[in-house]
C-alpha cells in the first residue's frame, strides 16, 4: 500500500520553462511534506518543505503547494536550469517523526 | 561541516552471510535513520535512532538491526543475507529527534550474490 505516489516517473522540459512535479498522498495523518532531490552516487539531498497548516512555501526558484482536500502537493521550479535534472522524491511524515515516507521519484531532465 | 559518511560506499557479499554498515552524522547531530532504495519500493525507512535508543522501525524482518554509539554513530547489520537484499542503504541525520529535515549520506550499495 503506497501512502506517497508520484506517478510521473519522468518529466522533460526546456531550459527557462517551469517544471512541475506532482505528489499524491492517502494518509491523512500526515502534518509535514518534503521535496529532495537525487544526483546519481549521491545521497538525496534535501531541497523544500512544508507543514499541513499552510498551502504554499517558496524558496527561491522554488515553490510547493500543498491542496489538502486533494492530498495532493506540488513542486514548481522556474525558470528550469540544466543543473536541475535530477531525481526528485516526495516524502511525507506525521506527528514529528523521523520516518519519512517516500514516493518513488520523478526523473526530471532540463534540456538546454 | 563535514557531511554524513557512509563506509564503505560498495560491498559484495554471498546468501547466507551477514553485513554490518557503518555511518557517522554530521557533527552535533544526534539523530540517524536508515532507508533502504531499491528499483522496485523505492525508499523505505528501516529504523531511527536517537540517544543511542531506537525510537522508530521500519516494517523489515528481525534480520535487520541496528545500533548507535554515544558519539552518535551507528551501525546496521543484516543477518543471512537474500538476493533481495541488494539495495543502496541510506543513512541520514538530523539535528535532534522529531525533527523533519534529515540531511543524507552517499549510501552504502550492498550486492548479494
């Protein structure tokens, strides 16, 4: 039973374009989402995130939305750079806990 | 700050035998968790510790343990090794327990054969 489900394995874009990558959760439980983000022979790297009491979070070029009627969260990079193209994971938690819950990722590829 | 180290970074190992992982956190951090990645389940929390104490597990088999130290380095062992044991294991630490951002080590690639 998946509780975290990224269902785009891949994603392609321009350079300078947005790039969204989408996450669906089932456990209403979950209080707190994270966004980290893969190169390969590196440990995840840990990129934005956000707490269930509110919808939008920024940092940079990057931003995520939480719709939590939907259990759905977002992440929106713009513009996208080449230096982007990662993997990027979803991870959902509960009530302060260290075990995250993760999606199986999105490889996102920034085409020059 | 050194980042978190994993050692070693690569291991091949047969059925039947055991394994034990190592990983220091970054400096200051007390809290380490462990994930194991694999193609087909992805990332999957094996257990936490804090305090030299186990705070949370994973749903793996009692094959899998692990322990910390009081200068908050921790091992992971797994006992009678499976083909399906052949993943890249993760550790990652944080600052403190209940806390949500964790930063990640390299990984440790395991291959049983």
């Amino acid at each position: 039973d998946q509780q975290v489900k990224q269902n785009s394995p891949s994603l392609s874009v321009q350079e300078g374009r947005i790039s969204i990558l989408n996450c669906d959760y089932t456990n209403s439980m979950f209080d707190y989402f994270l966004w980290y983000k893969k190169y390969p022979a590196e440990g995840p790297t840990f990129l934005i995130s956000i707490s269930s009491i509110k919808d939008k979070n920024e940092d940079g070029r990057f931003t995520v939305f939480l719709n939590k009627s939907a259990k759905h969260l977002s992440l929106h990079i713009v513009p996208s750079q080449p230096g982007d193209s990662a993997v990027y994971f979803c991870a959902a938690t509960q009530g302060g806990s260290e075990k995250l819950v993760f999606g199986k990722g999105t490889k996102l590829t920034v085409n020059p | 700050k050194a980042g978190v180290t994993q050692t070693p970074r690569y291991l091949i190992k047969t059925r039947g035998q055991q394994v034990t992982l190592s990983c220091s956190p970054i400096s200051g951090h007390r809290s380490v968790s462990w994930y194991q990645q694999t193609p087909g389940q992805g990332l999957q929390f094996l257990f936490e510790y804090f305090s030299e104490t186990q705070r949370n597990k994973g749903n793996f088999p009692g094959r899998f343990s692990g322990r910390q130290f009081s200068n908050s380095r921790s091992e992971m062992n797994v006992s009678t090794l499976e083909l399906g044991d052949s993943a890249l294991y993760l550790c990652a630490s944080s600052p403190w327990t209940d806390s949500y951002e964790q930063y990640f080590g390299p990984g440790t690639r395991l291959t049983v054969t």
